[in-house]
C-alpha cells in the first residue's frame, strides 16, 4: 500500500517518542522511578517499531526490535541496568533518532546501525538464538513433519502456510477452534512448544467430537493461514502419508467467503461513500499544520494594520455610529488575535526536554560531574520562536559545560562540590519570556578577556578592570573567543556572538553575569511572539520609532537635576538607581535638540539591567506587525525590523538589545 | 448501514492507518481510544461491531482491556493489533476473549481477512 501519506505522522510521533525515550534514559541512570522507566521506553520503542514496519523502515525496526529485546530482558530481571547497558541504550538511541530522520528523507545509506545493532544483540539475546532452522520443506514430497499424537479420536493434521506471521498463536487459535468441536485428546508438538514456535509448519491434533471431516476442514480453514488439513479416521496408519495439495496462493486463502469479501475489500470497492467517522471522537486536539499556524498569523497582522488606519480615519471623521462599530471590531480583532497567539504557544519544554540528555553526554567527554536542572518547562512559547532558540540554548549550555566547570578534582580544591550546578529556567514576565542558563562554575576569565580585548585595541591600554557591560559588549563581538583550543563540543568558530545576534534577531536581549569562582549567569529576554508585538512609539524630530514593549519598564520626563556624568558617561538618577543613558537623537544620527522643550526618558529593561533612553515625545502605544526590513546603511545596527503605523506611515523598530 | 469500528492505539499513526483500511472497505470508524482505559470506556458507550485492540498501551494494556470488555459484553468482536514478537501476550490476548489477530506491519488484505473471520 501507498505510505508515502502516513510519512509526517511518522516522524512527529516517532521524534516524540525518541524524546521521550532519551527522558527516560536519564531517569533511568538516575535509578529513578522503580520500574515506570523501563517501560515507558519499552512503550515508546515498542510503537516506534510498529510504526516503522508498517512504513517499510526496515532499519528503524530492526533498531527497535533489538532496543525491546533487551529491555524486555531489564524488565525480567535477567539483565542488570550496568553501565555498559546503559551506554549501548543511549547509542541506540541516537541512531534510532538518525534513522527515522533518515528513513523519511530517503537517505538511509549515511546511517550506520550495524555496530549498534551488534551490541543490542550480543546483550539482549541471553544465549545466541539457535537458528530453529525451519528446514523448507517442499509440500507434496514429504510427509507431514509432526507425528501423530497419541490418543483416542480423530487425528486432525494442519500444515500452515508459509508466511504465516505468528505461527504459535495462529496454530493455538486453530486448536482453540477446534476445542468448540469436541474434546481435545493429545496435540503434537506440545501445547507448549506450538506457542514457543517450536516447529516448522505442521501440527497434529487428535479430537473426539461428533462433527464430520468435511465440518472439521472447514472450521480449521476459516481459522485463517490454513495451507491445509487432513483429517482421518483414528488409527488410520495407511493414510500416513498426505496426498500433494499444491500449495498455491488460492490454497493459502482461508476460504472461498473470505476471498470474496476480500476482493470487495479491494479498489473495486472503494469508490463506495466512505462514512466520515465523527460519532464517538473523544479527542480534544487536532493536529494543525504549522505553515497553516504561520498563514492564520500573517492574516491577523494583516487586520491589525488595516484596523489601525480605520481607527485613524473614525478619530477623523468622528461619526459615533462609525466609531461604536469600529470599536466593537476592534474588540473582535483582538479577540481573534488573541486566540490565535494563544494557539501557537508550546510550552518549552518541548525544546528543553532534549537538553538533559545533551548536558550528560558533554558532561561525561569531558569527565566532569554535572546536575543539570530544568525550572519552568510549562511557560509557553511562540512555536517558531522556541525553534529559533533552541540552538542559542544549545550553545550556552554546551559552553557551560565545555568552559564553566572545572573537573570534579579541581571544584573539590577549590571548596565546592565535586558535582557542578547547572541550570536552566524559564519564567514569564510581563509580555516578554526571561530564560537563563546559570552554573556555579569558574566565572568567566576576566583577566584573559581583558588581555585579547587589548590585543585587539578593543580597550583603552590602561583599563585595568572589565565590568559586566564591558564584558557583555566584548564576548558579543563577531569573532572574540577566548577559548584556547576547540573542542568538540562547542564547535569552531560560533562563539557567544553567535547567540546574541539570533537572539537579538528575535527581538530579544542577552545578558551576562559572571563572578570569578562564583559563576555565570547568561540571561535571556524574549519577546512571546515574533510577529505581533505592543510597541511604545517615540517621536524624534519628526520621525515615528517603535520601541516593543518587550524592552519597556516604565517612562518618566526628564529633569535636569537628576543628570549627572559618571565615568565619563552620561546617567541619570531614578529613585535609588543609576541608569545608564541612551540618546535616540545621537542613535539614529541627528544632532541634539536646540530647542527648549520636555525630553522624555524611556526606562528600558535590557535582559538583566536597566538602562534610559532620551526621546523628544512619545506618540502612545500601538499593535505592531513586523516587518522584514533591509538595512540600506549597514553600519547602523539599531533596528531589528520595521512597521507600517495606522496611519499608513512607515516606522523603524528598534533593537533595544544592540543598544549599549 | 455499514458496520461500526472502534479503533484502539495509543500511536495516532496506527489509528489513522487501520482506520483508513477499514473505511476503504466500508466500514465506519465511529470511535478512537487511546489508552485501555478508554477503549473500555468507548466500548461502553458506542457498542460497536468491532474491536481493533493494539497489545501495548498506556493506561490499562489491551488484554486487560478486552477482559474488561468481554466482561461487559461477551459476545465483543475483538481484533488484537500485534508485532512480531508478541506470541505470549496475543496468546493470553485470545485466552481472555480477543477473536483473531493480525501482526504489524499490517497489509490492508490480512487485516481485512481477520476482519473477516471474526464478524464471521
């Protein structure tokens, strides 16, 4: 039959199933959970297998059928959870996750599941299968294989057909049937050894029963996978021998009603209505095509836009019918947009539940001792913008374990424990996602950043001291790395810049907090959303920008007695704190304001700091679409993207995250 | 009237496929279950003609599940969904009631075969 249409259900559930897999793993080293973990992966590789027989991914059974083997062993308790299984478990499951992948893209040929699938067996067959050489015999020139089982009554011999997939049952289901007939007096082989498979195709029955050969042969035909069957009289010993029933395909057909309704079955039939099956649906979800997610999306930004300009020609035209209705739609959009962002929202988890396993296995490369924690895996997420963070994540994480920890000796001189912290949490605050990767290891080498910094004249020669700021604008530069040698893990080439600029990509911020013998904090801020953000609009000397209120903590005018210069910057005093300022004048090019007027300060919240941001006037808050927007001057980096306003205008948004 | 179906897998994949076979020869899928616990439930509820019962599920296996169910109702048409590998629990599968069985991957003629055979 066609698979080809099964494919994507294929891989969601089957990647769905890996994950879960690999969760369980972890659990399972941890000697965790009694036996719930053991089968729940046993679960989990049980329906990949399925699923991947029924597709014709002959690999991916395979993988699953040995992962099963041995883990029905586990759970037996023929075989110890050692080390060794545990390593052989988690290989298979990374080449069990390759070959799905590769299995639906058709590239099976760059997986290598030989070595793997060698190990599986050498540990999940307990002694090496004797091959139960099922010797073929031809049908018509032999004998019938099984002897006849002593014992009164008639002497039924059945010989299944050869492809028949479970013999042992389908031979315990025929002497089930059978049993409705009469008394059962002896069966050979043994009751025990048909459903251990224990022979080749034929099996002999004797019974005691009233009903006629003709009636027997045909109870056992309808039995399914019936190649043939014999009765005789007891103690027949001249008809020992069966005649030659050629064993054709018709042959193999259970009965001539079944080959009927077999054909019905077929294309012949299949033009008849088919009942669509919506009686008795329990589930509550439905599974939605993201691209249709991503067209509902551009549609309510759409509607977000046009509704702008229609509030802008009622505030024109002031017609209370007008408005009562536009305001009304305008609920109605919200609503919709609402519930179409709700929508799109995954919890994190659906990301973070790899990372565990990611941590373990650098951990272990590189012999140190790592408890890795996840906080807040149910904070949801924009589905397209948790794929986007999920390799920025990736890299933290691996940077943490790579460069953060030392080895378990040297954390114990140092006075920590021998096992290192490291975590990763989600919390939700305001509109905007904050996620943070923290670990308790060495701190960041503010001596070694410093040095390059000066190699490369990045810091005035007589700097002595690095401040967070400082460290947070040197690590984000393309191409600063300190690491002295590459490794494997955190790759060559992608350093820490590599994630501020996805990160800012996104509308977000990073921050980094680093104490020398204390730790790292790495904080992220991300917008909930890509697409349909709140934004504060500001005006300078005419010109409309929006700042996403992401980025936006509070806004207050600007007095100037609260101005001062601290180490050669301008910053301003609000209640206890210091802030940083920024000008939107000087960011965006334009000379400082002549005229006299109120300045208004923009408190913005960058991942983890604060920092102020002088306009000329704000213009309200507003629903923004994003916009693809094409820097014409590269050497301005202040924008992440672009709007068009109600009123039709053009409006750049700003990238809080680059501004320092 | 066509004859009504309730399909139990805890793999939306395996529903969809049986699903689609049984449909094709015309029969009505009228209800879905995912776990044990639910097809019981669903047989309760629907009373349908059919029973397509995969052996590992969540929440309540499939044998339990046809226990309960033939329990209910004796006379269940119960068709185990089975892998290779499987003997002894297909084996208790057709002990505690089930009427057949059919062995994954699943060819739309074997299944329809064991369908066959058991509405007999």
């Amino acid at each position: 039959m066609d698979t080809s249409q099964y494919a994507e259900l294929f891989l969601t559930e089957s990647r769905e199933h890996v994950s879960s897999v690999n969760h369980w793993l972890l659990e399972l080293e941890r000697g965790a959970g009694g036996d719930e973990p053991v089968s729940a992966i046993f679960r989990s590789v049980h329906t990949i297998k399925g699923m991947s027989a029924t597709m014709g991914y002959g690999v991916v059974a395979e993988l699953s059928h040995e992962m099963e083997t041995l883990l029905d062993r586990v759970r037996r308790g023929t075989l110890a959870i050692t080390p060794e299984v545990m390593d052989v478990l988690f290989h298979a499951a990374d080449v069990l996750e390759q070959a799905v992948e590769a299995s639906v893209e058709g590239r099976l040929g760059d997986v290598r599941a030989d070595p793997v699938l060698a190990r599986l067996r050498a540990m999940g067959h307990a002694t090496p299968r004797t091959s139960a050489a099922i010797a073929a015999v031809p049908f018509g020139e032999s004998l019938w294989t099984a002897e006849a089982p002593a014992g009164a009554g008639l002497l039924v011999r059945v010989r299944l057909a050869k492809e028949t997939p479970l013999r042992g049952v389908r031979a315990f289901l025929i002497v089930q049937t059978l049993k409705r007939l009469g008394e059962i007096t002896g069966v050979s082989p043994s009751l025990a050894a048909l459903q251990g498979d224990e022979f080749d195709l034929d099996f002999a029955v004797r019974l005691q029963t009233e009903a006629t050969a003709a009636e027997i042969t045909k109870q056992v035909r309808s039995a399914g996978d019936v190649a043939a069957v014999e009765v005789e009289a007891a103690g027949d010993a001249s008809a020992s021998a069966p005649q030659a029933v050629p064993e054709t395909k018709a042959a193999a057909r259970p009965s001539g009603m079944l080959m009927a309704v077999g054909e019905a079955a077929t294309p012949a039939h299949a033009d008849a209505t088919p009942t669509p099956a919506t009686a008795g649906h329990s589930a509550r979800h439905v599974r939605i095509d993201l691209r249709r997610l991503d067209a509902l999306m551009n549609l309510i930004g759409e509607l977000v836009i046009a509704r702008g300009r229609l509030q802008q020609i009622g505030a024109t035209l002031d017609d209370p019918a007008l408005n009562e209705t536009l305001t009304q739609a305008s609920r109605l959009i919200a609503d919709l947009r609402d519930e179409i962002v709700t929508s799109r929202m995954v919890p994190v988890w659906q990301v973070f539940d790899r990372f565990p396993r990611l941590v373990r296995d650098a951990a272990r490369g590189l012999n140190k001792r790592i408890n890795f924690t996840i906080e807040g895996k149910d904070i949801e997420l924009d589905r397209s913008m948790l794929d986007e963070i999920g390799d920025p994540i990736v890299h933290l994480l691996r940077n943490a374990v790579d460069h953060g920890f030392a080895g378990p000796d040297e954390r114990v001189r140092a006075g920590k424990p021998a096992e290192g912290q490291l975590v990763l949490s989600a919390v939700r605050d305001r509109s905007a996602v904050v996620i943070r990767v923290a670990d308790d290891g060495r701190g960041i080498d503010r001596a070694r950043v410093l040095a390059k910094a000066r190699e490369a004249g990045l810091v005035d020669a007589g700097k002595v001291e690095l401040t967070d700021e400082d460290l947070v604008r040197l690590i984000s530069r393309p191409g600063f790395s300190t690491a002295e040698q590459v490794t494997d893990l955190s790759g060559r080439g992608v350093g820490v810049d590599a994630v501020f600029s996805r990160v800012r990509a996104l509308g977000g911020s990073v921050d980094i907090k680093s104490q020398t013998g204390v730790g790292t904090t790495v904080t992220l801020r991300l917008p909930l959303t890509l697409a349909i953000l709140r934004a504060l609009l500001t005006r300078v000397a005419g010109e409309t920008y929006a700042l996403p209120m992401t980025h936006v903590c509070e806004t207050v005018e600007l007095q100037a007695e609260s101005l001062t210069t601290l180490r050669g910057r301008e910053v301003m005093t609000l209640r206890e704190d210091v802030l940083p300022l920024m000008r939107l004048r000087r960011i965006v090019g334009l000379p400082p304001r002549e005229a006299s007027g109120r300045e208004h300060v923009i408190v913005v919240e960058l991942a983890d700091r604060r920092a102020g941001l002088v306009v000329d006037g704000l213009a309200g808050q507003e629903e923004i679409v994003v916009k693809q927007y094409d820097p014409v001057r590269s050497d301005v980096q202040a924008f992440s993207g672009a709007t068009i306003l109600g009123d039709g205008s053009p409006a750049l948004i700003l990238d809080v995250g680059s501004l320092s | 009237m066509s004859q009504t179906v309730l399909v139990c897998d805890d793999a939306i994949f395996m529903r969809t496929m049986v699903g689609d076979i049984l449909q094709s020869a015309g029969f009505e899928v009228v209800g879905q279950a995912e776990s044990g616990v639910q097809a019981v439930e669903q047989y309760k509820k629907l009373r349908p003609d059919l029973v397509t019962m995969d052996i590992v599920m969540p929440d309540m296996g499939g044998i339990d599940a046809v226990r309960e169910i033939v329990k209910f109702d004796p006379q269940a048409k119960i068709l185990m969904c089975s892998a290779m590998g499987q003997q002894a629990l297909v084996v208790e599968a057709i002990q505690a009631g089930a009427k057949d069985f059919v062995v994954k991957p699943f060819q739309p003629s074997r299944v329809l075969e064991a369908v066959q055979r058991v509405l007999g």
